[in-house]
C-alpha cells in the first residue's frame, strides 16, 4: 500500500488533504499511535506470545462435515495419550450449552448435530502443542453424513437445521405506493461473495485459573464483557469470577475472536488448574470465526425519462450460514440501505437472513451496507446506460440531503453532504494515462512481469456513492464509561475501549491533551473489571468511549480548576490550560498544572450514552440508526480484456467525517477501507464446495498485496460537524468499505462494457469477446 | 524427540550425511519444506542444510549447456546476466513468490517439491532440461527432469538434486503466468515457450493446469512450420493465435465423456492458457 503519506505527497491542485501538523498533541493533530514502532519493529506482544509458568497447550476437534448426526464420541485414545492433562466435550460444559453472540444459538461443542464445517466437538490440553494436537486427532467421532443445505434459495423448504428455524430474520420494508410505475424500468441480480476478515494475526488467547475457582482469559477481544458474559454463563460462574483481559489485536475488521476457542480454552484451564494456551492455525482461523454475509440481490429501479427515480423494488438474501450471531442486524442494515443515499418516494424492499450449512456470518464491517451497495450502484449505471445519460449526472438528481426520508421512515438529521462529495471525486484530476506519460513504469494488469499486454488493456472509470450507520441500531444500548485521573502533570485514562489499530488509544490521548493541557497521557490496559465500553465494531468507540473520556476529562478539568477559580473570584470558564500551564483570560493568574494539583489525584468518571433508537417494525419501518456516514469514490481500472485480469490504478475518496480529529490516522483509516473494498471487489472470496471450505489459508484466500491496493487520493473531507455526535465527528472506517467495491465494479463497467454484477469480479466477467480470428492456415 | 542438523560444505559431505541417517531430510532454502513443519504436516527426525555447499548455488557451461546448481536461488536467476542465458527460467524465477520467499526458495527446492504451480518446472520441460542426482558412495545419475516429475524414474533414497542440465539455446524465450492479482501470487495456469533454432523448433510447455507440465507436441510441430526461419523469423497472427487455441485444446481437455459443451471452468481455463501462449509466441517472435 502505498502509505499514509501517498495521499499527501501530490495533493492534486484545490484539494483538501491532511497535512502534516507541528503541533505535537491535542485534537486535529497528526498524533503518532505510541505502540507504532514496536509493531513495526515486531517487539509489540500479541496474545500468541504470552507465556505462563507451566502452561498446557490446547487444541479444538473440528468438524470435517458441514452436516452430520454426531453418533458416538469416544475421547479415549486421546486421554490414554502421554502428555494429554483433559479432553472435553460438550458433557463437560458445566453451565450453558449454548453461546452466540447476539443469539444464544450455537453450542459450545456440537454434540449431537454438526451444522457446519469447522464446528468445535472437542478440545485437549496436553503439555506440548503437538501432542495436543495428535490426540485432538486421536478422539474418535462417528457420523452420521447429512446432505448439507448450502443454497440460501432452498433454505426456506429445507427441514429445519436448528431448533430455532432456518428463516433468522424477515423484513419486508414498504414505504409509498406499490403501485406506482416510472416510465423507465432496470433490472439486476447481484452476487456478492463471502469475504473473510482475515485478520493478520490468527486467534490466540491464554487461560489462567484464579485461586478463586475462577478464570483469567488474556485473547485479543474486541467486546471484552459480552465475551466474558458468554463464557461466564458457560463455566457457570458468577461473571466476577471470569475476567477477560485484552491482549494487542492484530488486525480487526470487525467482531474479533472465536467464542467457540475461548470457551473450550478457559474450560481446560478450570479442570486442569493449569494455565493454558492456544493458538489457532490459518486453517482453523478461516473456519473458526465469522465472515461476511454472501448475498443474492434482486433489484428493479423505476425512474423518470428525466431520471429521477421513482421507485426501488428489491429482495435481499443474506446467507448467515449455521448460527444468527449478528445477522438480524446486517439484515436490518441491508434492507434500510437498499436504496441507497438516494431520495427515493417508493421503496418495496423485502430481506431475508437464512440459515445453511455454511460457515457462519457474522460482523464484518459495512456489514449489510456493502452488499447493497455494490447493488444499488449497479442498478444506477444501468439506469444511466438505458437514459443515455452521464453516470455521475443521474446520481447527482437523486442525492440524498439532511431532512430527506428514508425508506425506514427515519428523517436524515445528520449532515449528508452527498451531492458535495460525488462532485468532489468528479471534479477531481484523472490520472494519466500511462502511454501518455512515459517515465512512469506501467504496472499492468497482472503484475511485474506477468503477462498483461498493453495493446490489450482498456482504462475504466467508475463511480460509487455509499452510506453507512455508526453505532448499534434497534434499540441497542449503547453506553460507554469512562475514568480519567491526573497526578503529577501526567493523566491516565481507564476505558475498556479496545484498540483494534482503530485509534483509539491515540484519540483518548488527543482528549485528554486537548482538555487538561498535560501531554503525558496513558491509555490503560482493558479488562473487564472495568466497566463495560462495548465492541470495538461500527465506529462507536470514538463517538461513545471519545465521548465518555472527554466527559471525564472535563470533570477533572473543573475539579481542578475550580479551587483557583473560587481563590481568584472568577469563573472556570474564564482559565484555560495549554501546554501544562493555566492562564486566566486576562493574564492575571498563570500557573502551571503540576503547581494546581498540589500534590493530589483528580479523578472523575463519565459515561457517554447517544440518543436511543427502536427496532424496524413489521413494515421495515422506525427510527432504527443513531448516526449516518456517507463517502463517493471515482475508480480508475486498467483492465486487461483478453484476460480479464484487473488492476485498480487509483481510488478517489470524498468523504463525510464531520470533524478531522487525527489526519494522518484518518488518512489510513480511509486507506484500509478502500484497500479492504478492492478485495472485496478482485480477489476476496472464501469459497465452499457442498459446505467444505475450500483452501482456507493464504495461498488460496487472495488478500490484495502493495501491489494490488490502489493509490488512494483524498479529494475531499467534508468538515460538516455532526451536532448529536461526540466532537461532531463521524467514524471513518467503514464507509470505505462500503463504497470501493461499487466503485471498482462500475469502473470495470465502463472499461468492458460488461454487466458486472458479482463480487468478487471474476476474470471472465471481465473478458471482451474479440472478433473471431481467420482460421489458421496450415 | 532428538532433532539432528547438519549444515555440510560439499556435495559429497551432504550425501554421506544423508547416507548417514536415512531418515533426515535435506533442506535448501525452506521455504517449502519449513511451511510443511511449521503446521505439523512434518516432523523431520533430521536436516541436512544445502545451504552452505558453494558448488550448488552458482553454474558452471559444460558442451552448449549450462549445468545449473541446485542451491540457485530465484533472486539470483532473476538477475540480468542469468537472464541473458536462459531468459525463460530468469522471468520463471522472477515471479516465484515475494522477495523474501525468491532470496531463499531455490531451483532444486522447486523441482523436488514438484507442485503443479512451481514456475520453473514448465520451463525445464520446455528446455528439456535433465537434473544431475547425486547418490551415495559417489553415484550420478542424470534423469529427465519429466521423468522425475511424473514419477517415472524418481528421485531414490538418499539422493540429492545436484545440478540441472540445461541448452544454451542463444534464442528468445518466455515464461508468462495468469494469476488472481497484480502482487505475487501461484500461478493459474503459466505458458513457457522456448525457441531452439538450430532444430527450427519451438517448444512450448504449460504448467498449473495438471500435476505436471504438458508439453503439447502437435501444436508445437505445427507452429514451428508457420515459422519463416530463414527471415527476420517472423509468423502471420492468425497462426500465432490459432497455436494459442491448439495449445489450450491439448492441455485443458475436456472432461470424459466428451460433451457437447465444456463446463464453464474448462472454457476460462482454456482461454486463459490460449491468450498466455499466443503472447509467450509473439513475444519470443517479435
Ligand atoms: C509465500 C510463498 C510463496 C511462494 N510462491 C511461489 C511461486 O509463486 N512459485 C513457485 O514456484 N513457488 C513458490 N513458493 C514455493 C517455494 O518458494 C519454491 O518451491 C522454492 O523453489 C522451494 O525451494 P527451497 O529451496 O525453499 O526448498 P525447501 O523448502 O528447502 O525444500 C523443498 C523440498 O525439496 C527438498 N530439497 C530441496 N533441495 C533439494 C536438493 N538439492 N536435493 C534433494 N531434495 C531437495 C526438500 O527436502 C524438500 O522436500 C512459494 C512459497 C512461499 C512460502
């Protein structure tokens, strides 16, 4: 990739991109994460690191079957083994049988019926991984093969495959008259396949028994409680007596960690009165935790001869695979979106979650968002094609503005610059073409030295605009508590926030620097003896937990000055702080906040909770998000036709971030995003054959390569503040994601003329089918 | 378990070590092998490092060939002056994998792990290339390097990859691969084409689309005929695209029984291997 500072080595003329700021410390400046060096320098320790005194290696028995009646499970060969300490399975579960995160739908180990491939059936802690290992494959399982569900289309008259049902979630949103008609009519099936968050480190953790009969779990969490309340409910402990703690998280795109490891890990660790350790393969990191919702689109856009549109048909299938975990909620989203940021007076929009034999779906971010919108971007280009109209005109008619409807009902309060951003990316320059700028080595399609041949290769520019929500949505609590404490000039905050690499300990530095004018901030490690902050996931920790430490940051401001205030009859609103002094505003008083604090420990704690929000009800309609984020992006493809191999040149960004609080992390935040987006659109898919994963590692999961994420270059950061969010910012990191593939599919669009309407793009969907050659002579 | 090293200097050091213990296997650059270890798929009871044997890492011309060295690493066969002797197995090794992997991964590591993706094999099959075995107590013996592939005449217990047998042939030749991104990646199908005009032959090998290289010997015969020798070596398009299709047809069959239609997979496959050794041509002609 080319690096946070790619974007700001050539601005193009009139754009805005984060600049370098001197300015060490506080909001808006360039703060530098504080673990960056050692993760570059590979000292930073991650949960596979850890080590304790005389610690047992575990290892999980997995389903070789995606469905399958579990007859017989005999442990005894692995328990005869020398060196193995336990085995358990499902019977040794001595609380819940049952976990999920948002649904308790999925046992701990599959006792009776196998559901998808990979399920956890065992685990055995043994002092040596490799003998952990071999008696994972020592332990002996009968099956019963069972024909695998793996159509999302036949889920609905399959038998049932839970207890629960195969149908997770049914939204039939209506909004306006079914039986209106435009006078033009486009219509579209879309696919969209299952990415992986492949995170670069594979799950890990480390259980500890307490004296106390309880557990210490040390994984790389990202919703530390609810990982703790599941496992707690499964120990059958009180929760006091499970604590999570947070280990470095290498890498999060969104829910991180595998409940069904770290259940099976603290079980071990609690009959064996050993620490124990576990750390996933690739293999079992594929099959292990969630990914995104493969999904099956079918789309009818009506619109006026002018092309205004008119009315939006559409039925979305999302594939959650065996278990609910957060599919209702990306349904939700997918079904609210599906129109897209567009003003639309007629939506029928009907969304279905299904279970299969598949494995299991779950949050991955722009989960639900994305889908449609590589869907609804699609449907636009078409609909342009069929008016003869310029791509980028048809959407500027239809953009969504602050106080349009949605097809939820929901009125856009937030800012939603959309009309400013596609102008933005429009307006912004095209890169040369190579051929015209012949210094520059052409990296074609295919890579160095491969085989892409520039006669064959046609350029391709695209467009997509997108929308996402930030926080939880339908009512979920979001609350987040934070303490922050000064002492000596130096502060420290206290939030169970994890940082995924989203920023967030650096922001709640920012904070902290920006209100209390210390420059020494610590960011504590998280627990759950903390209170709880929520996930690391749909952009809530710099809104929620941001918001919950500058809060408490606030309180510590006014205990402290407050004192000097009364000593100097004057208000506190009348001192500020900057660079560890305070000054009145007239100069009278100046002193510093070491001198302030006399030798005391300020402490305050917050919480920061947003305005609530309801469920969808029957119709799809209700107040169902607390925030809206929306970008446009303009692709640049060279695409090689003969072979239908694609490189993505350049990615254009405008987005809405309602206020720059860390530029050059936002500049990477955008960076991922689209990057994730490109693989999304070329290479991500992890594909199933009858319910068996296929190839799940590295060499046949494509993930793009420095060579493959494009340039991204960022025409424009609309500063517009968001009023209801903490600082008026808006959470970056997902909307990328959102967007690029729509962007890339419809650049590849304009390159081949081909209908593109499955992600990711296959070779032969690029392909131009060339004039047939004279047969040969001969 | 006991593990065992040894890192000999020679050749002759590294057969009698491996005659020594049976039961060891010899490692190069690992980068094959240690992946196999490192997810439990092997347990060697013992190594014996390549790595720092000196007459395995360089070349040596023996009658019109070169006599390749096994420990030859990708990063050193991409460079310029090995390019200019056998510029297919240069541009071969120039897409072997990331940097990293091409400073470590070597020629005799790829031959004997014999994956179907491995970018030097079609290369060597095209060239005809024979690999130099070492034995025990001093024994060599030379094998086709298709007969080692396929099985035919494998490599025997307590044998070493020695040197590759390779003609200095002093025409163009190409290596191109179809991958699933612009960052290195296992080929999905890859065409070298190698032109030997001394014979007035062109040979042609494709690699990735089955256990071992093809070799399609009519397409190639044909192809060589189309040739004006003679000239400026030059061929008329259409023929340069119809040996495309002729090589896609004899490497990618379709599956028995001959249907009507070929799936939809053997089609792209076949598209993809057309357009790679029509460019593999033309750019070896032009
Ligand atoms: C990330 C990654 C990407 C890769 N990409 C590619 C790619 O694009 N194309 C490709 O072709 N390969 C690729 N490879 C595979 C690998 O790098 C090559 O096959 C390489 O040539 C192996 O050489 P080595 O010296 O590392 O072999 P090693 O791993 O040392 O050995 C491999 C096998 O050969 C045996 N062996 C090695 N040398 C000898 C000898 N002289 N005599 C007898 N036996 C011997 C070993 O015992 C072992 O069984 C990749 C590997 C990785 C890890």
């Amino acid at each position: 990739m080319t690096g946070p500072d790619a974007a700001t080595a050539t601005p193009p003329a009139g754009t805005r991109v984060p600049q370098a700021d001197p300015r060490p410390h506080g909001l808006g400046a360039s703060v530098p994460p504080l673990d960056a060096l050692a993760k570059a320098q590979g000292t930073f320790p991650y949960a596979a690191d850890l080590w304790a005194e005389g610690l047992l290696w575990a290892a999980v028995l997995r389903s070789p079957h995606p469905h399958a009646r579990i007859l017989r499970i005999d442990t005894a060969p692995a328990v005869a083994l020398p060196g193995v300490h336990s085995v358990v399975t499902a019977e040794d579960v001595p609380g819940e049988a049952l976990q999920g995160r948002r649904v308790h739908d999925r046992p701990v180990f599959a006792s009776e019926l196998v559901r998808h491939h990979g399920e956890p059936i065992a685990a055995v802690a043994a002092d040596h991984p490799d003998t952990a290992r071999l008696a994972a494959a020592a332990i002996v399982v009968e099956y019963e093969v069972l024909e695998p569900v793996t159509d999302p289309e036949q889920a609905f008259n399959a038998p049932p495959l839970h207890p629960d049902g195969n149908l997770i979630r049914h939204i039939p949103l209506c909004f306006g008259d079914p039986d209106i008609i435009g006078d033009v009519i486009v219509e579209g099936l879309y696919r969209v396949g299952r990415q992986d968050p492949a995170p670069i480190g594979a799950e890990a953790g480390l259980a500890v028994p307490r004296p106390d009969g309880g557990v210490e779990l040390y994984v790389a969490s990202t919703d530390p409680h609810t990982d703790r309340d599941l496992a707690a409910a499964c120990f059958g402990l009180e929760q006091e007596r499970v604590r999570v703690v947070v280990t470095g998280v290498p890498g999060a795109m969104g829910d991180r960690e595998d409940a069904g490891m770290q259940i099976p890990l603290g079980l071990l660790a609690l009959r064996t009165g050993h620490p124990v350790k576990l750390v996933a393969t690739r293999e079992e990191s594929f099959l292990g935790h969630v990914h995104r919702h493969p999904t099956l689109l079918r789309y009818r856009h009506h619109a006026d001869t002018e092309g205004r549109l008119v009315k939006v048909e559409a039925q979305i299938l999302l594939d959650a695979g065996a278990y609910a975990d957060t599919s209702a909620e990306a349904l939700a989203a997918a079904v609210a979106f599906a129109c897209g940021p567009y003003v639309v007076s007629h939506a029928f929009v009907e969304g279905w979650a299904v279970r299969t034999n598949n494995p299991p779906s779950g949050h991955v971010r722009g989960e639900g968002a994305m889908q449609v919108c590589a869907a609804y971007e699609g449907q636009m280009d078409k609909l342009a094609a069929k008016l003869g109209m310029d791509p980028v005109e048809l959407r500027m008619r239809n953009v969504m503005a602050t106080g349009d409807l949605m097809p939820t009902s929901q009125s856009v309060t937030c800012p939603a610059p959309v009309g400013e951003l596609l102008q933005a990316v429009r307006e912004a320059p095209l890169p040369p073409l190579p051929v015209d700028d012949t210094e520059a080595a052409w990296l074609l399609p295919g890579g160095p030295d491969g085989a892409g041949d520039p006669a064959a290769v046609r350029r391709g520019v695209g467009y997509g605009v997108g929308m996402v929500h930030m926080l939880g949505i339908e009512g979920a609590d979001e609350v987040s508590t934070a303490t922050v404490r000064i002492s000596n000039g130096s502060a420290t905050v206290i939030c169970a926030a994890v940082e995924t690499g989203q920023g967030f300990s650096t922001l709640a530095r920012q904070i902290v620097q920006e209100v209390l004018g210390v420059d020494e901030v610590h960011v504590a490690p998280v627990d759950t003896d903390q209170p709880p902050a929520g996930a690391s996931a749909r952009g809530r920790h710099t809104w929620v937990s941001g918001g919950a430490v500058e809060r408490a940051a606030k309180m510590v401001r006014t205990q402290l000055l407050q004192p000097l205030a009364a000593r100097f009859g004057m208000s506190v609103e009348l001192l500020s702080i900057a660079d560890g002094k305070i000054t009145s505003y007239d100069g009278v008083l100046s002193t510093t906040v070491a001198e302030a604090l006399e030798g005391k420990e300020l402490w305050a704690t917050a919480q920061c909770r947003p305005h609530p929000t309801e469920p969808l009800d029957e119709f799809g309609q209700g107040d169902a998000f607390v925030g809206l984020a929306f970008a446009a992006m303009r692709a640049v493809v060279d695409v090689d036709i003969e072979m239908g191999t694609i490189r993505v040149v350049e990615v254009t960004v405008a987005q809405d971030v309602g206020r720059v609080l860390n530029p050059r992390r936002l500049a990477a935040r955008i960076e991922a995003g689209v990057t994730q987006g490109v693989g999304m659109a070329l290479m991500e898919d992890l594909r199933t054959s009858h319910g068996l994963v296929q190839k799940p590692g590295f060499t046949g999961y494509a993930l793009p390569t420095a060579l493959d994420a494009p340039d991204v270059v960022i025409a424009k950061l609309v500063e517009e503040r968001d009023v209801v969010a903490s600082f008026g910012a808006k959470a970056a990191g997902a909307v990328p994601v959102v967007v690029a593939p729509a962007a890339v599919a419809s650049a590849v669009r304009s390159a081949t003329g081909r209908p593109i309407n499955r992600l990711p793009i296959r070779p032969q969907n690029a392909i131009v089918a060339q004039p047939a050659p004279p047969p040969p002579h001969g | 378990m006991e593990q065992v090293v040894v890192t000999p200097a020679s050749l002759d050091e590294a057969v009698a070590a491996l005659s020594a213990r049976p039961e060891a296997v010899p490692v190069a650059g690992g980068t094959d092998l240690m992946a196999a270890v490192n997810s439990g798929h092997l347990r060697p009871a013992g190594l014996v490092g390549l790595g720092r044997i000196n007459e395995l890492r360089g070349w040596q011309y023996q009658d019109g060939h070169a006599l390749l060295g096994a420990g030859l690493t990708h990063a050193r066969m991409g460079r310029p002056d090995f390019a200019a002797l056998i510029p297919a197995l240069a541009a071969a090794a120039r897409t072997a994998g990331p940097p990293q992997i091409r400073n470590a991964g070597t020629l005799g590591g790829n031959i004997v792990t014999a994956a179907p993706t491995g970018d030097s094999l079609p290369v060597l099959a095209a060239l005809e290339a024979t690999v130099v075995l070492a034995g025990p107590d001093g024994a060599s013996r030379e094998v086709p390097v298709s007969h080692l592939l396929t099985g035919l005449d494998p490599l025997r217990t307590g044998e070493l990859v020695a040197f590759v047998r390779v003609p200095l042939l002093h025409a163009p030749q190409t290596f191109l691969k179809a991958t699933g991104r612009s960052g290195p990646a296992r080929a999905i199908a890859s065409v070298a084409v190698v032109l030997d005009p001394a014979r007035r032959a062109v040979r042609c090998a494709v690699g990735a689309v089955a256990p071992v290289p093809l070799r399609p010997l009519e397409a190639e015969n044909w192809v060589a005929s189309c040739i004006d020798w003679d000239g400026k070596r030059r061929i008329a398009p259409e023929a340069c695209e119809a040996f495309g299709d002729y090589v896609a047809v004899a490497c990618v069959p379709a599956p028995e029984p001959e249907e009507s239609a070929p799936p939809a997979g053997v089609v792209q496959l076949r598209r993809t291997v057309s357009v790679l050794a029509r460019r593999a041509l033309g750019r070896a002609l032009a």
